[in-house]
C-alpha cells in the first residue's frame, strides 16, 4: 500500500486544426466530375421548386400559402387548419426518420446534396467563381492593396449575393404572405412593416449565413453535425481514403513507377483539399467537418485517370470495404428506419384520407337555462361550424338526445369556401326530466355528402323541481 505508482510523462502530438479556425477564407477550386453534375442536378430541383412554386395558383388563390393571420395552410387542393396541426407534427417527425434512414445509409448525404446551407453557399461560390475568377485569381486578389479594378469585382460580387439573398428573402416570406400582392406593394413602395422586416431580417441572413459563415455553420451553428456520426456502422457509406493504396505519398512523373519508388497512389497533389468547401484533408479520416459532397471523390478520379491507376482512392465506402469484408446493405438498424417510415406514410396517409373536412365546436350559454313563452326550460348554445375544404357547402344540423329534448335549429347552414360561422341554436325540454343534467351530440353534415360530417358533445341543462 506503501509503494509509489510508476508514471512516465507523455508528450500528445499537436491536435492538427481545421482550415476553417485560421484567420484565412477558404478558397476552392473548381473542378468536374459525377457527384458535381450529381449535385447540380439536385440543387436544381430543389430551387425550381423552392422559386417556382410559391408562384404557382390553384382555384384563383396561392397553391401553397401558409395564411398565418387567418391560421390556413394551403397546399393545392387541400387547406389545413390548426386543428390539423398533428398531421404536421407527424410529417415533421417522418422527415426526421428520413434523415436518420439515409445518415445510416450514407453518412452525412443530407448535408452535401440537399441541405439549403450547403445549396446557397456553393451558389455564391458560383458567383464569386464569375466575379473574382479561379482560385488562384481570388487568392491573388486578396492579396492585392486595395484598387479600381479590386473594387469593382468586390462590388459585383457582393451586389449578386444581395440579390440572391433579397430574391431568396422574398420568396420565403412569400410563402406566409400572398407573394403577387407583396411584389406589387414593393414596386409601388407600399409593403407592410411587418412584411418589410421579415424580408430585410431574411436577406440579411441568407447573405452573412452562405456569403460570410459558411462552414462555420456546418462546424459550430448546425447540430446534426454533432450527433450524426454516433448513427454511423461499419457498413455506412462515408467518403473515406484507401491509405492501404494510397500511401506512402508522394510528388512523381506519370512514367515513374510508383513500385520502385517505394510510394503509393496518393502523388500528394492536395487538389482533395482545394476542391473541399470545409477545407479539411480527407486522408487524415473521417472528420466532423466533412459534409459527404464528393468534391474530394470527383478531383481525386481525374487525377487518377490521368496518371492512369485505378479510380477511387477516394471514394463513398464503408469501413468493412475498406477492410475488404463485404458492405451489409440489410443489418437491423436499416431495415427497422425503413419499416418505422413505411409504417408511419401509411398512418398520414390514413390521417389525410379520414381527415375531417367540416370542424364543430360546441359552447353553452352562460345561463345555464331560461323558461321560455311556452313555459318551457330552454338553453342556448353556439355552433362555431369550419368549412374545411376549398368549396361551398350546405350543412344541416341534427341532434342526438331523448325523445323530450327539441332542437330549434335553421334548416341549413351555407358556408363558403373556408369560412367559419358561429350559429346559434335551443334546446327544450317538453317534459321533465329525472336529472339536472341530459348529454346530447350535435352532428353538422353536408347536405350533398353525409358521410362529411363532425359531432361535438355537450349537456342539457334543467332545474330539478320547478
């Protein structure tokens, strides 16, 4: 017990860090390959939909609007309403399954291919690729003192990104306002300062967010970077370097033989790096970084093909392939993502089909009764009655209670498209009952479709002894 513990001192090695925490911008290079032609054909489908569709009519209104001053969601033929808003918790959780199915499947995919931060910002790179040139021009230029020509390409560029953000801005909040009415208030400089903060509040954001940030919100803002890689096995598929094959590095001609030099593929060209948008070097191994966008896969082939080896040396692999063990497509935690998410489509979808397209709400009097002129005792309650769906309809009233309850009533409600109306309605009692209290339910159906109906639960109230 007496005896002192051995300890020797240990020296870590220096943590190697990020690009992305020096005080430099990250500057890529432009670059060809599948996953880029990939990407730019997912980017724009994502944005002629995002652009393109708020545009859109449908039965003389917006096809998608989400009112919030009159709590209506519209998306084409269908309106939601706030009491559908589990329909929407329930898509929102279906999204999230999504996501976790293919983070499994393919690591981070979301994030390189679909991910609105990652879109924006390779579309200003785009633009600061057209105003400030190659990599090489652009580092050039922000070396260089402050001139004319440095001036006019700084003002190009950031003048684009303020119209893409501006435009951006304008469409998302067009989506909560009706955007031809806002558009004609903006040209007529008559917008609405609630809508001109929403508009200058998301320009602004769209701007600092792809034009400044950029990675820095993948890194440090964004936290499905945190916890993503705990969902990750040895068979998902993750842009991973073969460091068996590739090294050891090194510069060479495309005559030498790589053999006699005792090197491997990799010619330590760091075009992997160049090309990366988060600035990391893929060989050090997987890294929080790393959004899964293929730039390093589509750079590293050319350099391969030219130097004529074997493509991939980077590459989307799993571990297992990377060990030379087969990559399992079907393991447990896939296959229960994919079950978990057909089972809940089928239930939204069963909530969309069986989803109520008139809403009822019962509320009584604040007298609890009332004799009327007959001598009888009456109570009054209020209807509040939602047309759910994009047409007129015709409803009729009915109530289920014992036989000496009478329901005084109009015929028929006609409410228009959307509308909601509050009717009110009596009761009476013909004869007297043994209770104070009598349930009853009122039905609203449509006249032309009974099986459109709703039910609300209410009580009868009467005296005991008169």
């Amino acid at each position: 017990m007496g005896q002192r513990i051995p300890a020797r001192q240990i020296n870590p090695k220096p943590t190697k860090k990020l690009p992305s925490s020096f005080e430099k911008t990250i500057i890529t290079r432009s670059y060809q390959g599948l996953f880029r032609n990939l990407r730019l054909y997912s980017t724009a489908l994502l944005l002629a939909l995002f652009f393109i569709t708020v545009w859109l009519n449908w039965d003389g209104r917006q096809a998608v609007l989400w009112d919030v001053a009159h709590g209506q969601f519209y998306i084409f033929g269908a309106t939601f309403w706030p009491q559908d808003l589990i329909l929407l918790s329930a898509l929102l959780i279906i999204c999230a399954f999504g996501l976790f199915f293919l983070t499994v499947l393919a690591g981070r995919i979301w994030c390189g291919y679909s991910c609105p931060q990652s879109v924006w910002t390779w579309i200003f790179l785009r633009i600061e690729h057209i105003t400030e040139g190659e990599r090489h021009q652009r580092i050039k230029l922000d070396a260089a003192p402050w001139s004319l020509v440095k001036i006019l390409r700084r003002t190009a560029k950031h003048s684009l990104w303020l119209i893409v953000s501006a435009v951006t801005a304008l469409t998302f909040v067009g989506y909560f306002t009706p955007i031809r009415a806002m558009s004609l208030d903006l040209l007529n400089f008559s917008v609405g300062g609630l809508s001109l903060f929403w508009l200058a509040l998301f320009t602004a954001a769209t701007y600092l967010n792809a034009g400044w940030l950029r990675e820095q919100v993948c890194l440090h803002m964004c936290p499905y970077s945190r916890f993503q890689s705990v969902m990750f096995d040895d068979s998902t598929l993750l842009v991973s370097y073969d460091a068996q094959r590739g090294e050891k590095r090194g510069s060479r001609k495309k005559t030498s033989d790589a053999q006699s030099l005792d090197l491997g593929d990799c010619i330590d060209c760091t075009l992997c790096v160049q090309v990366c948008p988060t600035g990391i070097d893929i060989r050090d191994g997987l890294q929080l970084a790393c959004i899964s966008c293929g730039a390093c896969v589509d750079v590293c082939n050319d350099v391969m093909t030219q130097m004529g080896y074997a493509p991939n040396l980077i590459s989307y692999t799993s571990e297992r392939a990377l060990a030379g063990q087969q990559t399992q497509w079907l393991r447990p935690r896939l296959i229960g993502y994919a079950a978990t998410l057909l089972l809940m489509f089928a239930g939204i979808y069963w909530g969309l089909e069986n989803r109520a397209l008139v809403a009822l709400d019962v509320s009584k009097d604040r007298l609890m009764f009332r004799e009327n002129n007959d001598g009888q005792i009456e109570n009054i309650y209020l209807l509040k009655i939602i047309n759910k769906t994009q047409h007129p309809q015709d409803y009729r009233i009915d109530m289920q209670a014992p036989k000496n309850l009478r329901l005084s009533a109009p015929k028929q409600v006609q409410l228009g498209a959307g509308e909601i109306a509050t009717v009110a309605i009596t009761v009476s009692q013909l004869e007297e009952a043994s209770t104070a209290l009598t349930p009853l339910i009122f039905t609203v159906s449509d006249t032309a479709n009974p099986s459109i109906f709703s039910s609300s639960a209410s009580n009868f109230t009467a005296p005991l002894a008169r």
